[in-house]
C-alpha cells in the first residue's frame, strides 16, 4: 500500500482548484527486499471537494488521538 511521504501544491483562484503533488514510498520498503518503486502523483481537486476531504481528515485525526479505531477493523487485544 502506498504511503505518502511528503506533498506540494499550487492553487489558483481563477481555477478554484488545487493541485496537490504527492510523493509515496511503498509501505514495505524497510522491511522486505523486493519493494515497488512508487511514482510520483500530482492530482488536481477542485476546493468545495478540498474544504470537504480536509474537515473530514481533521474529523479521523480527532478520532484516532482518542484512541479509537474504525468501526471496520477487528483489533486484537
């Protein structure tokens, strides 16, 4: 699974789109030899799409540092 290491943008109000340039590294690069060489992405979103995925990032960060986990996942204790 990709795992995005670092990111960039540029933006445009006569667009009213961002442009978000992502870089990823495979998430097994540190632990098995054979790993995918991820390209970089560059993605463009327009910003009524930007404001909704930001609330609802802000939303899962919250969930997480109270410590609770996706109704989907089965956690082992």
């Amino acid at each position: 699974m990709p795992e995005l290491t670092d990111f960039g943008m540029i933006y445009s109000a006569w667009g009213r789109i961002l442009v978000l340039n992502l870089k990823m590294k495979d998430l097994l690069t540190d632990h098995i030899y054979n790993t995918q060489i991820l390209p970089d992405m560059a993605i463009s979103i327009p910003t009524e799409i930007a404001k909704w995925f930001v609330n609802k990032l802000l939303g899962v960060v919250e969930i997480i540092e109270a410590g609770r986990h996706d109704p989907i996942l089965k956690v082992l204790h």
